[in-house]
C-alpha cells in the first residue's frame, strides 16, 4: 500500500494506493474534482463514489463527520470460510473444539505433526494477524 499526499494552502488530499484500487481523503469536493481532473489526463480513471471498504476494511462514516474502520466483514467470511457461522462470542479466538488442558505434556504431543492440523492453524492464524496490522485489539487477543 503507498500514500501520497498533496496541499495547497488550506487545501489537501491524501491519496492511498494497492495495486489497481485506490481512495482518497480530501478537504474539499472542489479540490477532489480539480486533483482528478487533472489525473485524467494521463490515467483512464473510475470514480465509484464514496468508499465503503478497502483492503478488507469496512469504512462507516458518522453523522459528525468522522469514519471507522472495521473488518466486521472479514471476520465474518472468516467464521463462515472456518466453519465458525453459530460460534459463541469469545474474548480470545478458540482455534479447536477440544480446550487444551493445563495438564497436557510435550509427550502428549505427536513426534510428528499432522501436517493438516499445523495448515490448518496456519491458515487460522495467518488470517487472524491481517486484522492486527490496524486492531490492536484483535491483536492482545491473538497474542493470548
């Protein structure tokens, strides 16, 4: 992903960019309409409107003014892709139906893994780390 960002005088637009899908963020309508104008002249461009989600990303907009980012839709294909749609809420992620007991040793554990059951964790968690690179939240609970 690669950020640019441009003003002038009290106008500014910030321009974010990931492979052939971008969004900007701009102070004013006018200054967005003159930015793209001038683009035009050297890119084939389509304006979809205001941005409702990028990278994953769900972007809510506030009657204030001010957005959020969310991967509630993300997560949701996730739960759904993993086989998770009636998982009860959970403050931390639950990888496997069977809980780990305290009590469980090094040799409980098989000499060689079932290289499904490390791909599958893999996957999991692989999934999961994409939602930490802008929660913070989801990343205390992975952690734990």
């Amino acid at each position: 992903e690669t950020v640019w960002g441009k003003s002038e005088g009290s106008e500014w637009i910030a321009v974010t960019l990931h492979v052939d899908d971008g969004g900007c963020a701009v102070s004013s309508d006018e200054y967005y309409a003159k930015f793209i104008e001038e683009l035009r002249k050297d890119y084939d461009l389509v304006d979809n409107g205001d941005m409702v989600s990028h990278l994953g990303m769900d972007i809510v907009r506030h009657d204030d003014g001010s957005i959020s980012l969310t991967h509630g839709t993300y997560i949701r294909k996730l739960l759904n892709k993993f086989g998770h749609t009636k998982s009860e809420l959970n403050p931390h992620p639950k990888m496997y139906e069977t809980p780990i007991s305290d009590s469980l040793t090094k040799d409980d554990c098989p000499r060689v893994p079932d290289p499904k059951v490390v791909n599958d964790y893999q996957v999991k968690l692989g999934s999961l780390i994409h939602t930490t690179m802008v929660r913070a939240d989801c990343t205390y609970a992975i952690a734990e």
